[in-house]
C-alpha cells in the first residue's frame, strides 16, 4: 500500500466527519488506507465512523493516550509506505498525497515532509519554526511583546515570519496537523516520545529526526486547512497543563544546562516559569473548575 492516513480523535465527532468526507474527495489517486485512533471520546466519534465511514480502519481506545500515544497506536497498525499523521481538525481540497510522495521519492534523505498549512480564510497559517530556546518564552506566538512589536527579530526568528513560505526548505520544526513520514523514518527514529501527553511533541521529533540525519521539509505545493485548535477546545484546562508539562520536558532533554553548578538554579527559573505561565493562562481563560476532572482529556495534537 502506498500510504496510510492516520487520524488521532478525541471528542471531535464534526471536524472528523468533515476531514473524512474531504479525504474522501480527494484521494482517489493514490492507493491508501485510513486508521482513525480514537482516544476514549463521548461525543458518538466511534458509532459515526463506524456507520458513515465503513472503509475506514477504526482503533477505538477505552482510555485517552494522549496524542502521542494515539498516534504511535496507529502507526503501529499502518501498512503504508508512508504515512500521513493529519489532525480531525483538518480538511484537504486537493491530491495532496501525489506531490508529497513523489518529492520523498526524489528526495530519500526526507525525514519529515509537510505542507502548508492555511486557516479557514485562507490565510497563511505559521506551521514552520525555529527550535524553541529561552527567548521563546517571551517571544512566542501568543505573548505580549509579539503582539506589540510582531517584527522584533526574536519573534520573528522563532515564527519564522519573514520567511517565504512559497518554497521548499529545511526547517528545524514543523507542525504535527499534517506530517507525512516515509516508512523508513518511523523505523529509524521510533515513535513519538508519549512522555508528552500533549503538545511539544513534534518539536521532541523533529529534533530526533534532525539526530538521525534526515531533514525535515516545509512543502507549500501541497496546502491543508487547519482550524487551530479544533482538537484541543473540548478540554481547555487538560490542554494548558499538558502544553506546559511538555515544555518542562523538553527543557530537561535539550535546554538543560550541562554544567552541573547550573542545573539547580536554572531548572528553578524554568520550572517557577513555566508554573506561573500555566496558572495565569488557566486563570485567564476562565478554566479553573475543569482542572482536575477525570474526563477532561485531550487527544489530538493542536
């Protein structure tokens, strides 16, 4: 088989009917089968792939793995040569499939190929990125100084915002609502790190993917729309903590100082950082009361 879609659901019955019906459109050129993962949701995501999408292979979880875990369940079910890890939250309007997979058979030392990613609009969404540093953190996508000052060089390193994004390049990073890995990657690199529950692993990836000594390719020949945060909005408080859980991680796997005399005051900065970024942002979108609940689970990557 050439390819595999695999699809991570929770809880997005509406976005995940529309992305099938689109894949249905769309798809006919290239031989391909789609896995939908769905992580335990309550919303009858399971009963309408079953009865609307019948050709559809449906992996239906009692419990939330996260999407990381859901991913790497349907990775491990795909007999594709490649395989195409797309958000429920996503739809194509074309044969995005034919051109991705001929560039990864030109182009062998692809670890990652992505395409551009649009909003509902048909604006150009941000997908590709710098790896993360300190600076980041006040110089991120939603902080106050990018906002004020959006062409500081900082931000504009980070989001790549004077990019082109009409050509094909390297990038350190991109986003994980569509990624379309050759088969060679998942063996050579492994699965997705699920000690991220939420959020950050694509970035976790894409820096072991670059470890290999693959590249990971920005594809704007290829466009998907994305409506950011479709995945995530029907647990807003489980999303913000593992957001942040995750940023702890990977601090700790690649930021981390490794001078010894440094690690305890710098860890402290970081952890006391990343904390109070995390309760003003729960306390600011007013989600407080859904901490904690056992159900509020999120499983798909935003």
């Amino acid at each position: 088989m050439r390819a595999s879609i695999v699809i991570v659901s929770y809880n997005g019955r509406d976005y995940l009917r529309r992305c099938l019906v689109s894949l249905q459109a769309h798809l006919r050129a290239v031989e391909h089968e789609v896995i939908v993962v769905d992580n335990a949701s309550r919303d009858g995501t399971p009963q309408m792939v079953r009865e609307a999408f019948p050709q559809v292979r449906l992996i239906a979880r009692d419990t939330n793995a996260g999407f990381a875990g859901g991913a790497n369940h349907g990775l491990r079910a795909a007999r594709g040569d490649a395989i195409l890890l797309l958000n429920p939250d996503t739809t194509i309007d074309g044969d995005i499939l034919s051109p991705m997979l001929s560039y990864l058979d030109a182009q062998p030392d692809t670890g990652i190929l992505a395409p551009k990613l649009a909003n509902e609009d048909g604006s150009l969404q941000l997908s590709c990125r710098a790896f993360p540093g300190f600076s980041t953190a006040i110089f991120n996508r939603y902080s106050l100084l990018t906002r004020l000052l959006p062409k500081n060089r900082f931000s504009q390193r980070y989001l790549m915002s004077d990019f082109d994004h009409s050509r094909i390049a390297g990038v350190d990073w991109v986003s994980a609502a569509c990624w379309l890995l050759p088969r060679s990657t998942y063996e050579r690199v492994g699965p997705l790190d699920e000690g991220y529950f939420w959020s950050i692993e694509d970035v976790d990836y894409c820096q072991r993917v670059h470890r290999a000594g693959l590249r990971v390719v920005y594809f704007p020949q290829a466009a998907v729309t994305h409506r950011i945060g479709g995945s995530s909005e029907t647990a807003p408080a489980r999303t913000l903590i593992g957001r942040h859980r995750g940023m702890w991680r990977y601090y700790r796997l690649y930021l981390r100082p490794g001078a010894a005399h440094l690690r305890v005051p710098v860890d402290a900065l970081v952890a006391l950082g990343i904390g109070l970024r995390c309760a003003l942002l729960l306390a600011s979108s007013g989600v407080r009361g859904l901490v904690g609940r056992g159900d509020s689970r999120v499983g798909g990557s935003g």
